[in-house]
C-alpha cells in the first residue's frame, strides 16, 4: 500500500469525496500534464498473473486505456497545426495518477507508469483514446540469446541474468528466491517473457511492474497484517464469493528434468570452404544441447587450418579458424565436450472428479529435481482445491492499494462476513467518479 497521509485515508472512506485524475505524457523530455478538464476516462487493469496457464507463480503486464478530449484535433497525428503533431510515437511515456481534495490541496497517488501502444482519435469523435501498457509488456517481447549454462545458481541470480541479458536496471528481486537453487541454468532463444514465465513457474513468485515502474519479482506472502479494512458502510458496494471451478483439474503432473553431463561427440562441420587467412565460421546449433563445456576441437582432411578461437553457448557455436597455406581447403571439424542429457521424469497428483477428467500438467526445463516439483503441486493444489477461494468486490476504490496487499473486507448485507483478502487483480475505472473491481484470494 502506498504511504498517505491520515486526512487522505479519511477522505478516501468518507460518504462525499472528490477524486480527480492527471496524467503526464513525455511527448519530449518535459511531460506535458493533462487533468480534469482533458480527461474524459481512465482504466487500468493491473494483476499479478493472468492465470492463462498457470493459477501459481507467473508474469502479467498492467494496461492503461487513457481516453482524452480531442476537441480541436490536437491528437489527430495528420493535424500538421497540432503542438503534438509528430511526438505522438510509439512507446512514449504516459504517467496516471489519481488524487483525493484535501483541505490543503490534493494528494495523487501513481499509478503506474506506461508506454503508449496505439491511438485511436476518429473523424467522428471528439475524444481520443490511447492504448498503454507498461514496461514488462515491452520487456517481455524481446527476442533473446541463449546463454552459457551455469551452474548451481540461486533462482534470484537467475533473474538478475535475465534482467542483465534483456537490459532491464529498474527491478526488485524478493530475497527468499535466494534460497531456491538450479543446478544448471541457461537462457534459451525464446522471448524475455516465455523464459521468465517458465522461472516464475518453478519458484512461485509472480514478475509484475510495481506503481513505480520497477520490475517486482515477489513471492506473494499471506502471513501479512492487513493494510485496510473496507466495508459495507464506506468503500465496499457489493461482494461475491463466486464458485469457481476453472481452474479446478482432477490431476496435476510435473515434470521433472534430471540432467546428468555426459560426454560426447557435440557437433561435425564439414564442407566449409576455408580461405588462406582468418575465417570465422557462421553460427553452428549444437547437435547435442545444451552443452557444458567444450574439452576438444579436432581438425582433419586439411593440412594448415588451424582453430584460433571459440565462442560458444548452451546450444549455439561460433568458431574461428586460420588457414596458413597459400589455398583453400575444406576440414572435417569435430568439437567434443560435455552436453547435459535429460532424463525426463513426472510425478502426478490426483483430485475427485467433479464435472469431467481435466488434466494440467507443468513443464519448465528450470524444473531439475523431486523437492521443487513436489513444492509446485502443493502450491497448486492449495489454490486450486478451494472453489470458493476468490471473492469479488466491487468498491468506490483507494487508489493507494496495490497488488499482492492483504485487505480485510466486512460485507455483512451480501452474506460474505469478514474475509481477509490478497489482492492479485484490480480494475481501476475512473470516468467522472471512481470504481475500483477488486479480486483477491482468501488468506488466513
């Protein structure tokens, strides 16, 4: 939750209150501040994963949809008259915030920062609507290289070497993820997001951008004092705790990936022409992957090619050679060294059938052995056993709240009682007023 001052936690409860909106977008260095007057509409989704695959341990980028008035078309991009014509470009930066009137001004709380992903400002409209999402979206698009294998790192050193090999410097990383050791990992050539989802998956933690921009890696605690209690009497307009069996499976399996160095012949070039001088070879894919270590690099069939040096990752090789005669020859190359093979195992646990024989099963290769894929179907099988683990509230919303707070809600006129909550989703929605949709996961 973010820190505010006591006259804003009584205002934000009270019966009549004024929330007004303002947003600053970097069109150029100086970000130009739109308020209530420009803003017709903001809404933000904001969660801790998107549960598309997985209701434990995930990633989720937060979206912002800013509609702003456009009156006299200074947000249409072909208006040349217009003093944002040619700034309005993709990814610049967009700052929400939302604040309360106080008798000494008005406190805004951030919400988030965004990067602007479309426009849409029609003929026919005098509004325009910008379309954001924040920097994990952007982050998680960005095709990466496979790395080195390292060994026995600790799951937060892992995301440091994520983080490090995408260029992202604005993150947090929970140190209990220090505890957590995989005994060989590597990056593959998969994109930013799919190699994140698959160490969120094994650890728990949820990677999601906080309201100030840093990239979060948290492992969601319910052990924690609530931050708020909300009613029926002041923020809370109406709840549900609805039975939910989407994500109920009758089987959960894991699979585990015991990898054991063996060594072996990894890869054979042939046919390469090799001109007199220094050549570098193209990138080769190992044929045995991923690999550990190179011990050899053997060249016959050519009596004066030489290899002067070697670059290599978990499954790719770049290989530089030197031909010291006076023609081209063409070797016969083998590298030899250490690959890890997989022997592939799974362990499964069973549930009651309830509606049909629904199976999920969990695959990450960051899955190495029985204790962390015991640890993730237990994790699973907490969240998934309870159909009635989730409640529902529609609120009149605290801005001030954020993702993974522990809320105690008491809606006694819709039969929930007192229920202390996680928070993993919120819809903001402010169009003239504020309605906050909360969803959160029963603790305690």
């Amino acid at each position: 939750m973010i820190n505010t001052s006591g006259e804003y936690k009584e205002k934000i409860k009270a019966d009549y209150r004024e929330i007004v909106p303002k947003v600053e977008v970097y069109f150029d260095a100086t970000p130009t501040v739109f308020t209530e007057d420009d803003i017709v509409s903001l809404r933000i989704l904001e969660e801790l994963q998107s549960f598309v695959n997985v209701p434990v341990g995930g990633i989720s980028a937060n979206e912002l949809i800013l509609t702003l008035r456009n009156d006299e078309r200074q947000f249409t991009p072909t208006n040349t008259a217009s003093p944002y014509y040619n700034k309005i470009n993709p990814r610049i930066k967009v700052v929400p915030y939302l604040g309360v009137r106080l008798s000494t001004g008005t406190e805004y709380i951030p919400l988030g920062q965004y990067y602007l992903y479309s426009l849409s400002a029609p003929a026919d409209s005098v509004e325009a609507t910008f379309t954001c999402y924040d920097d994990l979206f952007w982050i998680g698009k960005k095709k990466g290289n496979s790395s080195k294998v390292y060994t026995s790192v600790t799951a937060k050193k892992a995301f440091e070497i994520i983080f490090n090999a995408f260029d992202v410097t604005k993150y947090y990383i929970d140190d209990s993820l220090a505890i957590i050791t995989i005994p060989y990992f590597w990056l593959t050539d998969e994109t930013a997001g799919e190699i994140l989802q698959k160490l969120a998956l094994v650890t728990g933690a949820n990677v999601y951008a906080g309201r100030d921009g840093k990239i979060n890696v948290k492992r969601q605690s319910t052990a924690g004092t609530p931050v708020i209690t909300m009613t029926d009497n002041d923020l809370i307009i109406a709840g549900e705790n609805p039975q939910r069996y989407d994500n109920y499976y009758s089987k959960l399996t894991a699979r585990i990936h015991y990898f054991t160095p063996v060594e072996d012949k990894l890869l054979e070039i042939s046919g390469e022409e090799i001109s007199p001088g220094t050549t570098a070879l193209p990138e080769y894919a190992f044929d045995m992957s991923p690999v550990l270590n190179i011990k050899d690099i053997t060249i016959t069939e050519a009596a004066n090619i030489t290899a002067n040096a070697v670059e290599y990752t978990a499954t790719k090789v770049i290989l530089t050679v030197n031909n010291s005669g006076a023609v081209a020859e063409k070797p016969l190359i083998t590298i030899t060294g250490t690959a890890l093979k997989d022997k592939m195992s799974s362990i499964s646990f069973a549930n009651p059938v309830v509606f049909d024989e629904r199976e999920l099963e969990i695959d990450s290769i960051y899955i190495q052995n029985y204790a962390v894929a015991q640890n993730i179907l237990n994790n699973l099988q907490q969240v998934i056993s309870d159909p009635y683990a989730t409640v529902v509230l529609e609120t009149r919303g605290d801005p001030s709240l954020e993702l993974g707070d522990i809320i105690t809600a008491i809606d006694n006129a819709d039969k929930l009682g007192i229920v202390n909550l996680l928070i993993y989703r919120q819809n903001i929605d402010f169009t003239g007023g504020l309605s906050v949709t909360i969803e959160g996961r029963k603790v305690g």
